[in-house]
C-alpha cells in the first residue's frame, strides 16, 4: 500500500516533469547552435577584421622601412636630395601604417599591442635619431650609414616579434572556434539523448496510467456488480423474513386467542396454577410477537421501504408523553424517571411515530439495564450549530441512566444486529438499538452513545431541527 502510493506520488511528478524535459531538451537544441554561432561568429571576427590586416600592417611597416633605409642609402651615397624626399614620402606612409596597426591590435589582447607599442616607440626612436644625423649629415663619411644603427635593426626585430605575436593570437582564436563547435555538437548529442529519454518515460508513463485507468475502471465494475448482489441479497433477505414473519405470526395470534379464551374460562374454569401457565404461555406468543414485529421493522428499514414522514414536530410535548408512558415500569424498577425540557421548543423535522418508538426503545433499555434504584434523566433541546453529526441545525433527546455503563470497543457493536453484551444478564433479543439507528438515520439524523464504565450511559437521539 505504502510503496503504491509512494509510487503514485513519484509518478505524478515524472508525468509532469517528463514533457517539461523534452520541451526544455528541444529548446535547448534549438538555441545551442544559435548561441555558439555568435560566439564563433564573433571570434571570426576579430581574425577577420583585426588579425588578419595587423599582420598586413606589420608587413607593410617591415616594407616601408626597407624602403626608408634604401632611400637613404641613396642619399648618402649620392646626396641626391630626390632620394631625401623620397624617404620622407615612405615615413609618413609609414606612420599611417602604425596608426592602423595600433587601433587594430588594441582588440586582440595585450601581448600583440605590447609588441606593437614597442615597435612604433622604437621607429620614432629612429627617425628622431635619423633627423638629428641628417641635421649633422654633412660630418657622415661613407662607411658610417647612421640608419643602419641599433635601433633600426630593433625596430625590424620589434615587428617580427609583433608578427608571432599576431600569428598566435589568431591560431588562439581557431582553437577556441573548433573547441566551440565540440562544445555545440556534444551539447546537441546530450540534449538529444535528455529528449529521447524523457520522450521514452513518458511513453511508459502514459502507459501505466492508462493501465491503472484500466484497473480502477474493472474495480468500480467489481463495486458495483457487489453492490448489486448486496441489494439483491437484502431484497431477497426482507422477502424472506416478511413471509416467514407473516406465516408464523397467524398460528401465534391464533395460539393467543385460544390461550386468552382458556383465561377467560370459556372451556371451563382453571385452577389457579392453570391460571399462572396460562399467563406464562401468553406472555411467550406476546414476546416471541415483539420480536417478529422488531424483524418486520428491521427488514423494511434495511430495504429502505419503511415510510417515513417528515413534519415539524414539537419535541418536548411528544417526549414528555412517551416519558409519561415509561414512569410506571421505572417506578416499578426502583427507578426515579426525570424530563428536562429546554425552554427554547424544539421542533424537529421529523416523524412522531418513529420518534415514539426509538424514545421507546432508548427508555426501555434504560430501566433495563440499570440495576436497583438507579436514575433516569432525559433532557431535550437545541443544539448548537457545529455540535451535530453534521452541519445544520439539530434538535436532541438526551437519556441517561445510572447503569454498568458501556465500554468504548462495545459502543458501535451494540448498534449490530443481534449483539448483546456478554455481561448482560436481562432479557432481550439484540433487536432495539440497530432498528433505533436505522430508523433515526431513516429521519435523516442519528443515534450516539457516550458512556462511563460503572457510571452509566448517555444515549442521544439527533434529529434535524426545524430551520430558522
Ligand atoms: P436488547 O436490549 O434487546 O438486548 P438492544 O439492541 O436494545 O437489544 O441492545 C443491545 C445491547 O446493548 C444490550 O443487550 C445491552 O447489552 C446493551 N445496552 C443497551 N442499552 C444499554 C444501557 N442503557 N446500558 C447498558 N447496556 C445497554
């Protein structure tokens, strides 16, 4: 049972999870590729737009300055100052090479933009060296070419360095597009495996649930085919006792009559203890007459073909009657009979007959099952909203007695069919209180019991109050 319903809660959970997982999975799949696209999409990018044209611009700077130091040459050699203008043309055209170049290292990381800062520092170094040289250059004897010096040499190992510097950067960025697209394409095999997986559970999820749908559906046919057989069982039950009730309470009215005419001493007078079986055998046919009146009562109520009225009834006039009736054979018990009427007149929607007969019953039981001189109280009123077996208003007949009290595992038998407490030792036939409950819950109300063993019994009758 525990694991079932373990199993059911858990169930539940992956019914709905389950479609959620395979939506997620699927958007997942969708915007994997599209979110690693971008990001490759922008390192392209920066090989295409800055990579690639710096390692352009660094050799057109290595190409200008050979160019600058041929120039120059030529000016030396020659002092053809053609040649001077000519190197002037090819720095300016280098110096536009390195403001390109140092706005695009600037978005590839700082080692290519190191390398490349030093390169412009040592080329102006150079030039700055070149200009003062040239302001001189009448002192210059052929053999000592000042821009053959340290620095130009730098400069040219500067812009190698640069070079491996951008050659690196973007061999960097093709590893982090290929580790990219790895990513993308185990991401895409997990999240389709996730999809298939929780496609596959609920496939086997909608198949048990269509199973126990399946189980719970031959339950409710099992239920009602029970159901069925119960009513015909208890069809079959209250024509049985009605007919057998019928047949035998004839021949024991017929037994009666004949017994009260010997009582009566048409067939010639008794003697006095013919007179005592007489009275003996009547009171038998009156007893066993009770218990098929009892048996006819109990099987039309559980055939639910008792007819019963629902009137308004004023409660405190009709239980003082039936109070009335009992004060004798309480009296004659030893025991003192006391009404409590609430001043409030309740009045039940309900049937006074049937009322008679559990307030009957309930008294009966009462002086019965109280030994010596006990009390008997009955009390009737309304009762608060909330006090009765359900919501609504109620009206309540309350009768307790002084008696040996019930013990609590005994107080739903007793309402049983033919259940009599081993303890009791008064006559009775296990009758009344199941044809009192049936009849109370036939009015729509009930019958409950409270007790303490030794102290004695409380049983309260609940009938629907008349609405306010
Ligand atoms: P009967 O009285 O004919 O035996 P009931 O159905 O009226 O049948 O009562 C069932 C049993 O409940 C009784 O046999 C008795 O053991 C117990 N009982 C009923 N009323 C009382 C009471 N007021 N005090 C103690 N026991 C009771």
């Amino acid at each position: 049972m525990h694991t079932r319903s373990g199993f059911n809660g858990g169930g539940r959970a992956a019914e709905l999870l389950s479609p959620a997982v395979i939506v997620l999975a699927l958007v997942a799949l969708l915007l994997v590729p599209v979110v690693i696209q971008r990001e490759v999409a922008e390192i392209r990018a920066e090989i295409q737009d800055a990579a690639d044209p710096a390692r352009t611009a660094v050799t057109n700077i290595q190409y200008l300055l050979a160019r600058q130091t041929s120039s120059l040459r030529g000016f030396f050699i020659s002092r053809d100052s053609s040649y001077l203008e000519s190197y002037r043309s090819f720095a300016v055209r280098e110096r536009e090479a390195q403001d390109r170049l140092s706005t695009l290292v600037r978005r590839l990381g700082n080692d290519p933009l190191a390398h490349s800062v030093e390169l412009r520092a040592l080329s102006e170094r150079w030039h700055m060296e070149l200009e003062l040289d040239l302001r001189e250059g009448a002192g210059v004897g052929p053999g000592e070419i000042p821009f053959e010096s340290g620095l130009y040499l730098e400069a040219l190992g500067a812009a190698s360095r640069l070079d491996e510097a951008l050659a690196r950067a973007t061999r960097e960025r093709r590893d982090a597009i290929e580790a990219a697209e790895r990513r993308a394409r185990w991401l895409q095999v997990g999240l389709g495996v996730l999809a298939l997986a929780a496609a596959l559970s609920t496939a086997w999820l909608s198949r048990r649930v269509q199973r126990l749908a399946a189980e719970a559906e031959a339950r409710r046919h099992e239920a009602e085919r029970a159901l069925a057989e119960t009513a015909r069982a208890v069809e079959s039950k209250a024509r049985l006792i009605r007919g057998v009730t019928h047949d035998v309470k004839n021949p024991l009215g017929a037994a009666d009559g004949y017994a009260e005419l010997l009582e009566m001493g048409l067939k010639g007078d008794l003697t006095p203890s013919q007179v005592k079986v007489v009275a003996g055998i009547r009171r038998s046919i009156h007893g066993a007459l009770e218990i098929i009146q009892d048996l006819l009562d109990l099987s039309r109520a559980e055939a639910g073909d008792l007819p019963v009225e629902h009137r308004p009834v004023r409660l405190d006039r009709l239980v003082e009657e039936v109070v009335e009736e009992y004060r004798g054979s309480a009296a004659a018990s030893g025991h003192t009979l006391q009404l409590a009427l609430s001043p409030d007149r309740p009045i039940a929607l309900t049937d006074g007959a049937r009322v008679r007969q559990i307030l009957g019953n309930l008294l009966a039981n009462a002086i019965k099952y109280t030994p010596g001189t006990g009390h008997i109280g009955v009390a009737v009123g309304l009762e608060p909203n909330g006090a009765g077996p359900r919501p609504g208003r109620w009206v309540c007949v309350r009768v307790s007695d002084t008696g040996p009290g019930i013990r609590p595992e005994d107080r739903d038998r007793i309402f049983e069919e033919f259940q009599r407490l081993a303890e009791t030792t008064v006559r009775g036939h296990g009758l009344g209180l199941s044809i009192s409950r049936r009849l109370a819950r036939l009015l729509g109300g009930d019958i409950t019991v409270e007790s303490e063993v030794g102290q004695g019994s409380t049983f309260v009758l609940w009938l629907p109050g008349e609405p306010g």
